[in-house]
C-alpha cells in the first residue's frame, strides 16, 4: 500500500493509493428554486467569513452536492448581456461582473463572474472558462463551504472527459480537487456541457487534506525555456515571486522565505531532499502523471508548469498536487510509448530524484503501485461511465468546438491509448531502468 506522508494530512490519517481523496464541500439537502441573497450572519467575515467587508457569514447549503459526479448539473448565470459579452470579448480584465447563479434550482443572487483560462482565454472563444465568487461583493458570503468555483468550457478537447480521466488517476494518489459535469445556459441562451471545477486557491480545499496551520500555497507558472522554476536564485523570496511561483493563501503561518530554504537545499544538499519534499506524494504525483502521460505538467512538454506546491507548517516539508490535467490521454497524437523519465532533466527536482538510485526505484515502485490501484480496466470503465453521463448534453452543445462525430471517436481513442500506454509503462518498469 502507498500513501502521503502521514504527518501532514487532515488528522493524521494516510490516503492509500485505491481509495479516493476527500470529497469536496456536500451540502445537505435544500429547496430548490430558494433564493439566496445574501449571508445568513452566521460566519466569521474576512477571509474566514467571505465577504470583502467582514459583513455577513456564508450563503445557505446548496441543493445537491456541488461536486456530485453521478449527474450533471443545472446551472445558469444571468447578468446584463453587456457584461456577459465583455466576457467572451475579455474585454475587461479579471474583473468581476454582477451575477445570479442558479445551481441545481438553488437561486444565489449577486455573485461575480469572470472569464477564466490559459490558452482558451482568448476574445471570442463561445466556450469561454469562467470563474464564480461568491464573496466578490459586499455583504455576500460564501456558498457550499466555496469561495469560488471554475466553469470549465473544455474547449480544447474533443473528447470532453480529459481532465476527469486524469483525476480519477490522481485522486487514488494524491490530494486532488473534486470535479463535475454542468449544463450551463446564461441569460436563456444554452452553452452546452462545462466542468465544475474545485480549486486550489483557497483554504477550504486544503483544510480538507491537511491539518491546521494552514502554509503558504504556490502554482507553479512556469517560466521561459530553458529556465527552471526549482533553481535556486537566494534567499529572497521577491526572486520567484509573483512569478513563477504565484501565491494563492492569504496571510499563511509561514512566510515567503520558505521557497528559498527549500530550493537552496535542492541545489547545495540534494541528499536531504526529504527534509523539504514529502517524497511519497511527489514520488505518486509523478507515477500518476507518467501514467496518464500529462504533457503538460512539471515533466510536459511545455516547460515545468501547471502543479501547485503546499507548504505544510505541520512537516515543514512541500507537497506536490496537481492541476488542469487536461492535456493527457494523447492530446495531440502523442504516442503511448513514451519513457516513464521524458523531460525528468528539465527541473533539479526530477534530476535528484532520476539520479538517486534510492528514489529512482522507490518511483518505479510508485508506477507499479499506481496501476495496480486504479487499473486500466477500471480507467476504461470510468471513461464510459463519464461518457454516458454527457453524451447528451455535448451532443445538443451549440458552440461547442468539435462535432459530434468526434466527441464519440474519442472515446474509443483514449480508451485504446489507456491500454497500450499502461503495457508500455509496465515494460519499462520490468526493464529495471
């Protein structure tokens, strides 16, 4: 059995790889068609009550589970088509536009919505990413536990289940944010299939993993080829911040200067690497991406990028936890056969880890682990299970990318792939290289 690092996580408890991570934030039952239009008094204000002013506490549960992955989800957002437009336009920056959101019939009035996205945020794109705020506004708190959440428009990927596929590789791995399926239809006008996305950026999904005191949280950017985000460059923390090490927690126990401590011991003492990585869940981060083949990750094609780093007060040690592993499956043609150490020169943190005979095996170690929990059997299975749950819904997706023809190929495509790359990863292994 595989697990994280047991004296960082929520209550001590060891995630073993098969088992699923903690659910996101379930609200008990509600009414549907209730509105809610503001706090119910009863939260903390500030960061922990959610509002810009410290006003008033969280929102009413939702109806259903946000995150509920055994249906799709009815949402709809309106808000004045001038603010709606400046969105697909991305016209007016992160700013956030006055909105009402219904979830599940669950009526939420006035959160802010901005359109969101790497390279889908683009003026024009009909299936723009957006990002909701509850406590954008003053006097509105938080819903479901949430601070935010991320419609996701999939718009670059045909077969829509990517990134769920991906998750569903990770979550048996390491903390990994929750997911669902949305129809979403703004101001009357249907926008087809989105993903609900959980992020990183706030406390409640790392209090969900992790005890208290709460660390300072960094997404990993990424930077310039060749330059590494995990090369040491001082002790001042203004060297990798805001950029490639971009915050995500406010007010933190422990500062900054942790980045400089932990990459100064990459680089002047590798062998104490484990004094500041909790191996078992970067050594399983990394099995799961190899598995999965992310292309666009700490080892992807594009640079060191897309994951976040946690530093945990508990351990004083950095966890490694993923994020939008869409480009995975073969993305673009790629082809199963890749080795299970591609890219593992592009960043110190691989390197001591490919070089060090210890770790090198404990990593291949991981990998047999990994697909011994979440077999490709069971991974075909979940991208049927996926499939059908949508298929209607991307099928009557008026502004979605690809056609229907596609979207159905595609299924049949990732599931031939998950076979070959989990028989080409298993030959790498019993190589012993």
């Amino acid at each position: 059995m595989v697990g994280l690092g047991g004296g960082a996580l929520r209550g001590g408890l060891v995630i073993a790889i098969g088992l699923a991570g903690v659910a996101g934030a379930c609200g008990s039952s509600g009414t549907n068609g209730a509105v809610v239009s503001g706090g119910n008094g009863g939260g903390n204000g500030g960061e922990n009550g959610g509002s810009a002013d410290g006003s008033t506490g969280d929102r009413p549960a939702p109806a259903f589970p946000i995150f509920d992955t055994s249906r799709v989800h009815e949402v709809a957002l309106t808000m004045s088509p001038e603010d709606w437009q400046s969105i697909l336009d991305d016209s007016r920056g992160d700013e956030d536009r006055h909105a009402t959101l219904t979830y599940d019939g669950l009526v939420i009035e006035d959160v802010g919505v901005r359109p969101s996205g790497e390279t889908s945020r683009f003026p024009g794109n009909p299936k723009m990413s957006v990002r909701i705020k509850f406590d954008a506004f003053a006097g509105r708190g938080k819903f479901g536990g949430l601070d935010e959440l991320k419609l996701k428009g999939q718009w670059d990927d045909p077969s829509m289940i990517r990134d769920g596929l991906a998750k569903f590789v990770y979550r048996a791995a390491v903390p990994t944010g929750e997911e669902a399926y949305a129809r979403l239809v703004v101001n009357g006008d249907l926008r087809g299939l989105y993903v609900v996305l959980e992020g990183w950026n706030k406390e409640a999904l790392i209090a969900h993993h992790f005890s208290e005191p709460v660390g300072p949280l960094y997404r990993i950017r990424g930077a310039a080829p060749p330059a590494d985000p995990y090369a040491f460059l001082g002790t001042d923390p203004a060297s990798y911040m805001p950029l490639p090490w971009e915050p995500h927690i406010d007010h933190p126990a422990r500062g900054d200067d942790v980045i400089g401590a932990f990459l100064g011991t990459l680089a002047n003492d590798p062998s104490q690497i484990e004094s500041v990585v909790d191996m078992e869940t970067l050594l399983s981060f990394l099995a799961a991406s190899t598995l999965v083949e992310n292309v666009d990750g700490m080892v992807g094609d594009s640079g060191v990028q897309d994951h976040y780093q946690y530093f945990d007060p508990a351990s004083g040690k950095f966890f490694t936890l993923p994020w939008d592993p869409d480009k995975t499956w073969s993305p673009h043609g790629e082809a199963p056969d890749r080795s299970i150490y591609i890219h593992f020169s592009k960043t110190v943190l691989t390197v001591i880890v490919r070089d060090t005979p210890d770790l090198r095996s404990r990593y291949r170690d991981k990998l047999t682990a990994v697909a011994a929990a979440v077999p490709p059997e069971a991974v075909q299975a979940e991208a049927d299970r996926i499939y059908q749950q949508i298929k209607d819904v991307v099928h009557e997706d008026p502004v979605k990318r690809y056609d229907n023809g596609t979207f159905d190929w595609s299924l049949g495509y990732i599931k031939d792939f998950v076979a070959q790359r989990y028989a080409n990863v298993a030959a790498q292994v019993a190589t012993g290289f």
